[in-house]
C-alpha cells in the first residue's frame, strides 16, 4: 500500500536538535545540547500537595471531565493578573505549551507564499510550526539587543507578522533592550505588522527584570505568548497566549480543532499550585541556580578558550550562552569531534531562516552540574585546538586575527 502524503509533509521537518538528544543520550556524554530545564527546580512537594487537593475537592470528578477550550476561568484570571499590562481574562487563552500557541498562531496567520518575519537567528520550534503554512520566511538582521529596526521596517510592508523574543531568547540568550523595544513596538504599527511576541524566559532574569514586554505598548497589535515550562515544569504543557478579541477567538476555533482543551487536571493542579503567590518564592530559587551554572560556564570558558578565537556573550537570563567559533571553523563540523570527546552542544545552523552563521553554537548551561560544566567545557575546548591543528597555517592566522 503507498499512502500518499500532503504536500506539507515536505516542510515538516524533525527537529535537529531531537535528532541530536538521541546522540547525547548515550552515556558518559555531558550535554549542553538540550533546552530541558533543570529537573532540580521542578517543585515536586507542592505538586503532590496540589494535586491531592485537586483529587479531594468537592468537584473532584470535574478535573477530570472535557472542559472548554478557553481554559479553566481561575487560571486565565491568575495569568491575566500576573502580567505588567492591564489584561482581560477574556482575551487569555490557555494553551497546551506556548509551543501550540505557535502552531494555532501559523494556521491562524499565515497562507502559502506569506512573508512573516523572524529574528536572526530564531527559536527552530517556530521555525518548525510556521514551515507547514508554507510561508516565505524572511530573517531580519539582528544584533545583540535584537532585530535591527531599519531592516524590519524595510522588510515589513505586507508581512503577516515579526515573530519575537525579546528576552534571554533561544538559542543566542540575548536580550532586546527598552530602547530597541520602543522602537520595534512603534515600527511595528507603523508598518501594520502584528508582532507574536514569545516570552518563556522572561521570569529566568539574574541581576533585574528584563524590560516590560512588546504587548505592554500595543497589545492591539501583539499575540504574547508565556508558558509554564520554565518557572514550574514542562511536562505539565501548560502555556497560554494573550490576543486581541477577533485573533483570540480564531485561535480558539483552531485550538478546538486541535485538541479540545489542554488537560483539564493539569490546569487545575496549577490553579492550586499557584493561587498563594507560590511562583514569588519559587522563582528566585530558579534564578539563584541558573545564574550559578551561567557563572560556572563563563568561568569556565575564560579558563579553557583562552587564545583559541572563539567568543561568547553573557546572557542576562534564561538557559542558554551562545558562542562563535574562530573563522575557518564550522560548529557543525566541530560536534562529531566534540561528542568523541565527551560532550554535545547544538550547532547554530538550524537556528536561521536565511543564510547560516555556521562558526554559531548554542550552550545550555543549567542542566550540568559545575563538575560537568568544567568537563565539558575542557572537552569542547580540546575539540577547538584539534579543529585549529587540522587547519593549513594560513587558515589558523586567519583564525587567530582579530575580528
Ligand atoms: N518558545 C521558545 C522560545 C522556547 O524555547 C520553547 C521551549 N523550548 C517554547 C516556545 C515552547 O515551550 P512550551 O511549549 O514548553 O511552553
């Protein structure tokens, strides 16, 4: 029997970097491939409390009924509230991992042939959920607060949307800052070009909170998009999205579709999990470990990279440390040598819309302990000389000049 596949079977593509968990499944490997939270912060005690609750309650059997598509009303009020902007809870949507929000996003906004923007580089999650829309994707030049505004707005005329993350974004853990912020919001609706801002990362701040988001200029004009993957677990696939009435109830129609409603027990585990300002004690506990393991990492660089060309920035927030090797070096060539080694990272290539800055890796410094950290980040550095080593002696003082 040949079953024949729709078209946009050809743009849905495995992740690279599930690909690339496998690999780093084997043992012995340290891994800073992954975008996996640290287990250690996952508030197991409170959960079981909660779900206790949730299983004792009157209406007990109710968590475990269809529910509406919306989500539970406690839960979008909480959601509604806990954002820097005045939200209705009416425009909340409760969404099975921002990463659904993303996918009703693409089916709600998107053609084929439609030009939608990204950042360069850009979440490859989203790249994934746009692909099968078949839109034209176009990367906007960005540099280390983000996209570049003269570019966006040269781009922007007829684009459906910029998609957007302004802080500690995957994979680079850069951070767009207020200045560049007002400017992109102002661009933004000048041009007539709805933003899908996506903040998972937002709370993961170390030394202060990043700027207010995008939605808090114009949320008329903004789709945001949170999630409880980072400040509780990811495994519950609990997000949610905050739109304009006529978006909001599109994206409901698609959500439907899709999956009726995200898990009604869950939701109301985290009702309860929730409703005594738990994430206010909570946080600053994820906070405190991630900016430890991002301390533990640059340290570590300074000490192993040293004379060896590559360079790397030092993120805010958030899980991940982006670095770039000396010219001469692929990063996709390097992880063959690297995983020989003992240890894993993500290659930026998949990461970009248009042309790949392959000398780009991305880090993820919070799931290794510092013992690890240390190791890894020696292995890598071995991996980089024997790279250098293998280059003509024209190419390693190419290499070695400064940028
Ligand atoms: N957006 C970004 C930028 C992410 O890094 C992730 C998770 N890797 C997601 C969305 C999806 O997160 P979730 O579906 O778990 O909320």
């Amino acid at each position: 029997m040949t079953w024949t596949l729709a078209a946009r079977t050809r743009k849905m593509t495995s992740s690279a970097i599930r690909d690339l968990l496998k690999l780093t499944e084997r043992p012995g490997i340290i891994s800073f491939a992954g975008g996996l939270p640290s287990p250690d912060a996952f508030p197991v005690e409170a959960f079981a409390v909660a779900c206790d609750k949730v299983l004792t309650a009157a209406d007990a059997r109710g968590s475990l009924q269809y529910a509406t598509t919306e989500g539970l009303p406690a839960l979008r009020e909480m959601v509604a509230a806990s954002l820097p902007w005045r939200v209705d809870p009416a425009n909340v949507l409760i969404t099975t991992g921002s990463q659904q929000g993303l996918d009703l996003a693409a089916k709600v906004l998107i053609d084929p042939g439609s030009n939608i923007l990204v950042e360069t580089p850009t979440y490859l999650g989203a790249l994934q959920a746009f692909q099968p829309m078949e839109p034209t994707v176009v990367g906007v030049a960005s540099d280390e607060s983000g996209v570049i505004v003269d570019d966006f707005e040269a781009k922007a005329p007829g684009a459906r949307f910029l998609y957007a993350l302004p802080n500690f974004q995957n994979p680079t853990g850069r951070t767009m800052d207020e200045a560049r912020r007002a400017a992109v919001a102002e661009a933004a609706v000048r041009a007539q070009v709805p933003v899908l801002e996506d903040n998972p990362y937002g709370e993961l701040w170390f030394d202060a909170p990043p700027p207010a988001p995008l939605a808090s200029r114009h949320p008329e004009n903004t789709l945001y998009m949170g999630s409880f993957s980072k400040v509780l677990a990811p495994g519950l696939r609990l997000g949610f999205l905050v739109a304009p009435a006529d978006i909001h109830y599109r994206l409901t129609m698609a959500k439907q579709a899709a999956d009726l409603h995200s898990p009604s027990f869950n939701q109301r585990v985290v009702a309860e999990v929730l409703k005594d300002g738990f994430l206010d004690r909570h946080v600053p506990t994820i906070r405190s470990l991630y900016q430890g393991k991002r301390d533990a990492m640059l340290a570590a660089l300074s000490r192993e990279m040293d004379g060896l060309g590559v360079t790397w920035n030092r993120p805010a927030g958030g899980m991940f440390l982006w670095a770039r090797l000396p010219v001469g070096l692929s990063a996709t060539a390097l992880l063959p040598r690297a995983v020989e080694k003992g240890v894993a990272f993500v290659p930026g290539e998949p990461f970009y819309a248009g042309q790949a800055d392959d000398r780009t890796l991305r880090l993820s410094f919070v799931t290794a302990t510092s013992a690890q950290i240390d190791a890894g980040i020696a292995a890598l550095a071995a991996a980089v000389r024997e790279s250098l080593d293998r280059l003509s002696t024209a190419e390693r003082d190419a290499a070695m000049a400064p940028a």
